[in-house]
C-alpha cells in the first residue's frame, strides 16, 4: 500500500475491533489475570500480556505498531512527550563517563536536556552535524552515540543521514535521528542507515495540537553485542529486538514516563491525516518563503526548499515530497520582530509546530531563552528572528496575514 493507504489501512484488524476502524480506549490502570501463574509469566516476559498501563496497554500498542510500520521499523515504545522518548532512549545507552556528539543546532528542549546530563558525569560535543570532519574530530573512545534532528529546529539546516550513518557505524556506535520536523512524509531516516529515530507525535502526527506525546522506533539493526555495550549482553536473546528489550525492562518501565491510552488514540486519528496534512503544510511553506523572498528582500527567510541556503543541496538528497512546514525570518530587530507578531491576526503566537493551524514565535525570548548569546547564535537562534510554522489554510490567508503585519507603517 502507499503512504496514505497504509496510513489508514495497514494493520488494521477489523475482527479484533468488533468491526471498528479505531481501536479501543483501554481507560485503565492495571488488568485482571486469569490465573497467579499468567500473572507471573507477564511480569517475567515469559507470556504476552499487559498488566499496568505504565508498562503497557492496548491502546499504546495499536499505536507503536502503526508507527513501527509507518517508519520501517522493528518496534516502537510510545512515552508522554518527545523529550521523554529522547530522554529513554539516550539513558538506555549511556551511563556517567561516556560522551555523546550532538548536533549544534538542537532544539532547546533536547540541547537543555544533553547539557543537564553532565550532571550524571555524560558529556555532550556540539558539532556542525553538517561538517562530517567536525562529527568525526569529536568522537572518542568514550562516545556510544550520535544524535541529531533531520531538520534543525530552529537552525532548519538538513542533516545528511547517510553520511552522519556512514561515521556512526565506521565508530561502532548508533545513530539517533529526531525525524520530527520533517516525519516519514518527507524521509524514513531508518531507511538511510539510522539505528532509531524519534518523533515527537504532539506535532505533526497528532496535528490538531491536543495531545503531548513521543514515540522511539527501534530498526533493529544495530550491533549490541559489540564489547562497546557489555550493559546489552543480558537481552542479547532477543535478537533484533535488544535495544527495546533493554529500554521496556529499564528506564521505560521505571521512569513513568507513559502515554496515557487517551492521547495514543488522539494520536492514531491525526496519523490517519498525515500525509495530507504534511503535503498541505510543505507547499504552504514553500509559498510563504518564496513571497516573503521576492516581496521583502529585507527579511532574510530560511527554508530548506530555497535554492542558496545552506542546506538546500542535502535537503533535495534526503527528503521528498517537500521541504518541511518551517521557515524562519530574520525581521532586523527584536522590536521589529515583536510588532510583526503583534500584529497577525490570523496566526497563532503558540510555542508549538506542526498544528494543522500557522504558528509564530520568538525563540531568542521563549526557546532558548536561558542560552548564552554564543550557544543561540551556534545552533541558529537571533534576536531578530521568528520562526513560523505553517498549517493547512489556504495560502493566500497566510500571506495576507504577513502582509498586513510586516508592511503596516
């Protein structure tokens, strides 16, 4: 099946469902066993089961797989926010004295997240994750991991997966990819040589802006039984499913960091649109900066799908299907940068991206407000910049509306 097909038919098993195309709510917190001796075979992993929603639940598992199979993965485990999907996934791998490399140009959330580690004795390299020398200059024998976003949020440069993949595994260490601001609509970074990637699911996958959610899935690749990762040889047995073997017996369960089963079927009703909502999204971006780079020359737009930015030749090699629904604008100062978000009527002012609504915001004063002037400029973020996330109104809407904003004396 393609892409929109599969998203609303792929694994959908209307026998199960009593003849509904939405699986079940299971709104509960815990389930009754038949028997003390099933009860005791879920808890040891021998038996296929769920006993407490903080482990699993039904509703959660109808949306791991689809998300398994959207990304071409071997598994998924769904969390309560993309931050902690990233947290359980980089935690599951490293522990006090090793290193991470990391791009620079982080959202904030992730980048304040690597450099509160270092209080757990894990160390985190910055790089330009588009330098491959700068990638491979910084890993040592103390690195066990790779992390960076396929488009940068806000810095919008496009990560070169293969190439970032081709380091990681000349090293022996996995490759994390945060797929969020662009999602399988535009690339499976598993399909390209990541060994798990992330998505934050409250943006773009759940697209209405109503549920906080995250997503891992794991491609069941990677070496764990290399000497790097002795701390994996206990779930070895699980072949190509040890990584999340580890994670679900680990910080998964013990963390509490759960999907509630509501917001995983929030989330299972906007996958069924993603596709649409995407291309939607994409194209509106794509007009937006084209008007804004032909009308106000002034504004220095960026958008990975203009021809001279600094990605623009990574970004025809990795994606399709478009360029991402983010662009960034730099309106020459902070005051200047205010008034046109004052004056929008239209778009929201919401720290949010992939709302099937246009958003707006400042990331100098909210996102990476606790940076360093040097940490914000290294990964994108000016004081005159905005950061604008388009939606699924008509174009033309949208233009209007920056019209009014930036041209009203």
């Amino acid at each position: 099946m393609r892409f929109n097909t599969a998203l609303l038919h792929d694994g959908v098993d209307l026998k199960e469902t009593y003849g509904s195309t939405l699986p079940p709510v299971y709104q509960t917190s815990a389930f009754h066993h038949g028997s003390a001796e099933e009860m005791a075979a879920i808890f040891e992993h021998r038996a296929p089961g769920y006993n407490y929603t903080r482990v699993g639940n039904p509703t959660l598992t109808a949306f791991e797989n689809r998300i398994t199979r959207l990304e071409n993965g071997a598994a998924s485990v769904a969390f309560a926010s993309g931050m902690a999907a990233i947290s359980n996934a980089v935690l599951t791998i490293v522990s006090s004295g090793d290193e991470i490399v990391a791009s620079r140009g982080l959202y904030g959330g992730t980048y304040y997240l690597f450099k509160d580690l270092r209080t757990l004795g894990i160390s985190t390299s910055f790089v330009d994750i588009t330098d491959r020398r700068s990638v491979e200059e910084a890993i040592t024998d103390r690195t066990k991991l790779i992390f960076a976003e396929t488009i940068g949020n806000p810095s919008l440069e496009v990560t070169d997966i293969r190439m970032l993949s081709e380091v990681a595994k000349a090293h022996g260490i996995p490759l994390i990819i945060d797929n969020t601001a662009a999602t399988a609509w535009l690339v499976r970074p598993l399909d390209l040589g990541a060994d798990i990637v992330i998505n934050s699911t409250s943006k773009y996958v759940n697209g209405s802006g109503s549920a906080i959610s995250g997503v891992l899935t794991d491609g069941g690749k990677f070496n764990w039984k290399s000497p790097k990762f002795p701390e994996f040889a206990a779930f070895a047995k699980f072949g190509r499913f040890t990584f999340t073997a580890k994670l679900r017996s680990g910080f998964a369960r013990d963390l509490g960091g759960c999907l509630s089963p509501m917001n995983a079927f929030l989330n299972i009703i906007g996958l069924e649109t993603l596709g649409l909502r995407m291309k939607k999204a994409c194209d509106n971006a794509l007009l937006l900066a084209q008007w804004l780079n032909s009308n106000h020359p002034e504004l220095q737009v960026n958008y990975p799908g203009l021809p001279g930015t600094r990605t623009h030749d990574t970004a025809l090699k990795t994606l399709s299907n478009g360029f991402g629904a983010i662009l960034t604008l730099r309106a020459g100062s902070r005051e200047k940068a205010f008034t046109i978000m004052n004056r929008l009527k239209l778009v929201y002012r919401i720290s949010n991206i992939g709302d099937a609504r246009t958003l707006i915001i400042h990331p100098g004063s909210t996102l990476a407000r606790d940076n360093t002037p040097e940490e914000r400029e290294s990964s994108g973020v000016y004081d005159d910049l905005l950061r604008i996330s388009l939606g699924i109104e008509d174009a033309e809407d949208i233009i209007d509306d920056l019209r009014q904003a930036i041209e009203t004396d």
